[in-house]
C-alpha cells in the first residue's frame, strides 16, 4: 500500500485504526466484550482525489469517519495526516490542545442537515461559530466572510439573520457546507451528505461540492451507502464489511473488475431504471451483517459468501495488492480464482436524476 512517507500525493493514511465500544453489564458495568466498529482499517487518500467509502448499514463508515477527524476516540491504530506546516503527524494520540492547530486543515459536512444545525442559532452564528472559536478576525470581517462563504455555496447574504427552520434540506446542507468552508480546510469528511435529501436536491449538492473541489482543490471522503452515488463522484473507493476495508480500489477497476464477492453482491444490488437490466438475483446478499459484537471467524464475510471453502472459515485473508494490478487491493483468499460479475452498465447517477 502506497505509504505517505515515500509518496508525496497521499495526504492522508490510516494504519491498522481500530474503534472497540465497551459492553457493560451488571450493576458494577463490568465489560463483558466490545462492538468491534473498526477493527483494522487500513487505507490512503491522495490529495485532491475523491475516496469513496462504502458498505451496508452497521459497517463502521460513519465511525472510520469520526475517528479521522477525532470526534471519536480511537482504540488502536494511526491516521497520518500530511499537514500544511508541520509535516507528517499522527493525530490518532494527540490530546484536544495539540489537536487545535489541525482541526482546521480537517472538516466534516454531516449526515442529517436537519439536526446538525443548532436551531437557535442563526445562519451568521452557525457559519463563523469555527472562526470564533479558532480567533480568526473581527466580528466585522467574520460577517463578511460568511456573506461570501453563503455566496459561494449558491445561497444569499440576505440569509445572514435567519435560522435553520427557515430552510429546506438542501438549503440546510449548503450552510453546512459554508460551515466547513469556513477555516479553509483541505480534507473534508463528507458523511452520507446527500442520504436525507430528495434524488433531485442530491444532484444538486453534488454538484455543489464537486465545483468546490475544483475550485479550491478539497480533498474528498465521501461515506455512502449509494454506489450509484459513489460511482459519480469517486476517484477511488474503498469496501467496508464489518469494521474492515475489503476492497480498495479505482472506481473503474472497481466496478468494471470487481475481486471480492461483497463487492460483486453489492453492485448487483444496484437498481437500474432500465426495465431490460434486471437484477442478478443468484449473486444478491442474503441474511444479516453479523453482529460486530461477536465477528465470525476467518473471512468476515465468510457467513453471506457464496464462494466460501473452510479456509475462508479458518484464516483471516490480509488486505493486499492483487497480482497483476498497481492500485488495486483485495482481502479474499479466493479472489484469483473467481470471476466476479463487473456492474451491469446503467444510467449514470446525474442521468437518472436529470
Ligand atoms: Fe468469500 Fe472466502 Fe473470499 Fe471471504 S475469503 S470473500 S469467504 S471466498
């Protein structure tokens, strides 16, 4: 995997992280195991790229997320980030205080633009609320700065005064937006940021943020459970499946040559509205995600894989480069000897919206 000491395009690498949720019971909440969220994960981001993060509900995206950007705390592992003026770091130790200066370089824009904005705060508020608290200019020019920042994200300055009950969803995510625009940050973690809205708002918001990326050359993570969505906006994606990345490649290597089986179930499940295309019912997921409390052993996927032998059951496959490729990982015992069905070809996300 390309390592951020001797490649200079990546700007950011996460190492083996892990998020374990203590299970308390009893009176005396003794542990008695752990919801293994993200249990190793191992992936790059170069910078100015898109790195699309996907997998069912309950696979550790939203956590891999937080733990990034340390609203959560992490249990094991290192996120490396490549920063404007100190080199090389490893945010996953660092306290709040040393994490100050870095906070800045790293944004998120949340899921849910109808609970992520405080509702008594106004748009002004709410959109210089990272100035303040960073001690960026005075009153007079923090306004300012949101009047353009609102500007910029295809909203009026006439909106300075008002609150979030006043705006639609897709109003609502461009403050958001404007939000993490605010300190002039490089990598920006987009987590489910359209999910809520309606499929034409999404178009719109997508949009958005890629005239943003090329304007101001953001670095993406964009979490989603849409591959639809994905496949539009990625330069690279990454498969989740239960706290672990199974899959990590270009978007076309990706879903043109698919190599591990959750990766093939998942794209069969893509819906097309072309009536002719129909759904590949053999190759569909079938049962639950196993608890992430109580992960099977082996092969994570090994209790929904069609492809399974015993040592799928026995041994834990490493994500590793794919013979044959240069950016292309794998974590199947199997993945040479399969041929997996690539996407059926549909209509592109933006095409299906209009
Ligand atoms: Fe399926 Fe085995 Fe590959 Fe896991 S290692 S994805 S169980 S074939």
């Amino acid at each position: 995997m390309p390592d951020i000491y001797r490649d200079e395009d990546v700007i950011l690498e996460v190492r083996k992280l892990k998020k374990y949720f203590p299970i308390h019971k009893g009176l005396l909440r003794r542990v008695v195991g752990h919801v293994k969220a993200v249990d190793g994960v191992d992936l790059f981001v170069r910078s100015g790229e898109t790195l699309g993060v996907v997998g069912e509900s309950g696979c550790g995206k939203t956590t891999l997320g937080r733990c990034i950007i340390r609203l959560l705390e992490p249990t094991e592992g290192e996120v490396l980030y490549r920063s404007r003026h100190d080199g090389i770091i490893d945010l996953a130790p660092m306290t709040m205080q040393e994490l100050k200066p870095y906070r800045r370089e790293i944004q998120m824009i949340f899921q849910d633009p109808f609970s992520s904005l405080n509702s008594r705060m106004t748009v002004e508020e709410i959109v210089s609320e990272p100035l303040v608290v960073n001690d960026i200019g005075t009153p007079e020019e923090r306004r300012e700065t949101v009047a353009a920042l609102l500007e910029n994200v295809g909203l009026s300055r006439a909106y300075l005064d008002r609150y979030p009950h006043e705006f639609s969803g897709g109003q609502r995510q461009r403050i958001g937006i404007a939000r993490a625009l605010s300190v002039k940050p490089r990598v920006i973690i987009c987590d489910e940021p359209v999910s809520a809205l309606d499929v034409s708002v999404q178009a719109q918001v997508i949009n958005l943020l890629e005239e943003l990326q090329e304007k101001y050359d953001f670095t993406y993570i964009f979490i989603a459970h849409d591959l639809s969505v994905i496949e539009h906006i990625s330069d690279r994606v990454a498969v989740l499946y239960l706290g672990k990345v199974v899959e990590l490649a270009d978007v076309g290597g990706l879903f043109d040559q698919p190599l591990h089986p959750y990766t093939e179930a998942l794209l069969a499940a893509i819906p097309s509205p072309n009536p002719d295309i129909k759904l590949n019912r053999e190759l569909l997921l079938t049962g639950n995600v196993p608890s992430p409390a109580n992960p099977p052993s082996g092969c994570p996927f090994h209790t929904r894989c069609h492809y399974r032998v015993q040592r799928c059951v026995d041994e834990v496959p490493e994500l590793s480069l794919a013979e044959g490729t240069t950016d292309h990982f794998v974590a199947c015992h199997r993945y040479q000897e399969l041929e997996l069905k690539p996407a059926a070809k549909h209509e592109l996300f933006m095409d299906q919206v209009g």
